[in-house]
C-alpha cells in the first residue's frame, strides 16, 4: 500500500469509529418514559434496538416484578406482533391495600410475525398500560431479547454501568444521574462537573477523530491531485 492509499484508509477508518461509536452506545432496550407516580397509570413505551448486522430481533420477552405484582396490564396491538400477556400464580401472596393477590400478569411476550421482524438499524415501540404503579423505590423490567440465529440478550443489570442494563420505571428512587433535592451543593457541584468532564472529553474524541478523519481524505485528495499533475 502506497503513502496516498494508507493515508486515505487512515481517514475512512477514523470517520466510521467516530460515527459508529455513538450508535453502539445508545443501543439499549429502554423504557420511556422512566418515571412514575405510586398508585397511578402509566402508560409507557418499549423501545427495542436491533444491535445484530446479520440476524433480526423475532421476539421480546418483559418480566414483571413478583413482590410487588402491578394489577392491570394491557398493551396496544403493534402491527405484525402477536402479544401475550402471561398469568402466573405469584411466588407468595401479595397485599395490595384490602386485597391479598395470588396471580397477576407476570410477563408480556411480543413475536414477530414474518416479514416485520426488527432488522440492522431499525427500532421497534412496544407500548403498554400498568397500574397502579406499585408504592415502591423502582419496578425493574427484565427483558430478553431473542435473535433469528438463535441468540438471546438478557437486559437484566441493575448496576451503574451495566454491559445489558435493565428497562426501570423510578417510583420513590430518584432516577440514575439526577440527585436529591437535599444533596449539598459541593455534592452536587462535584457530580455535575464529574460528569460535564466525561461528556466533554466523549465530544472531544468524537470531535478529534471527525477531524482526523477530514484531514486524511483532504491530504489524500490533495496527493492524488499533484501526482495527477506531474
């Protein structure tokens, strides 16, 4: 490989790591939105990435919580989706205000039907309707996410920094990266500008490899030019 050749691939591959790198990032299954209020109805979305180049997403499985079970769920048909919402008999009986509850709907199962299977670069919502939303710090939904070759994601972390971290819908908890109100200041001033570092140094690397990325096609470009000329 000549000097213009590994100076033009220098660029490219620099310009596909800085574009890839935010999408991989932000490929999770998520919940939106991830709060809500004790003893209300939510209406929330599940959103579900296809992080595979060469299998689709077939099938999607949410567990619900067992110990503190949520009454209603009901979900909004998406098209080419067949839903199931499973009733099981619930580990222990639960109280819930004057009622001791025995069963509940315990997970809820989306499979594609042929054809509208999510793909390389698509997303699909799932909605769904729970109440009344449990008076508990946060409501943990598992979810497994099934691939047409067989391969099964489990987003179950519940840690900072989990690799499949789990869709969870704050109730009393304040949600991950926000603070208490009662925080002090030089707490609060300590986290924020922790995290304003992080986020400008992902920019500036970001940034950095875009311009190195620029740089190496306009020299290449700039070579091939001269050579041409000679």
């Amino acid at each position: 490989m000549n000097r213009t050749a590994a100076i033009t691939a220098a660029g490219a591959a620099a310009l596909l790591l800085t574009l890839a790198a935010p999408l991989s990032a932000s490929a999770h299954v998520t919940v939106s939105p991830n709060t809500a209020p004790a003893g209300s109805y939510a209406l929330i979305d599940i959103t579900v990435p296809n992080e595979s180049a060469t299998a689709v997403t077939n099938k999607i499985e949410v567990t619900l919580p067992t110990d503190t079970p949520i009454l209603s769920v009901s979900y909004v048909p998406v098209a080419g989706w067949d839903t199931e919402l499973v009733r099981t008999t619930l580990p222990a009986p639960v109280k819930v205000g004057d009622n001791t509850i025995t069963e509940a709907v315990t997970k809820v199962v989306w499979t594609a039907t042929p054809g509208h299977e999510i793909s390389a670069g698509q997303l699909q919502v799932f909605p769904l309707s729970l109440g009344p939303i449990p008076d508990t710090g946060s409501i943990v939904l598992t979810a497994d996410q099934t691939y047409s070759d067989g391969t099964v994601v489990s987003w179950t972390g519940t840690e900072s920094g989990a690799e499949h971290p789990a869709p969870i819908i704050y109730v009393n908890d304040v949600p991950a990266g926000e603070h208490h109100a009662e925080a002090t200041d030089g707490d609060t001033h300590s986290d924020t500008a922790a995290a304003g570092t992080s986020d400008a140094l992902a920019r500036g690397l970001g940034i950095g490899g875009l311009v190195v990325g620029v740089i190496g096609i306009v020299v290449a470009v700039t070579a091939l030019r001269r050579k041409a000329t000679v």
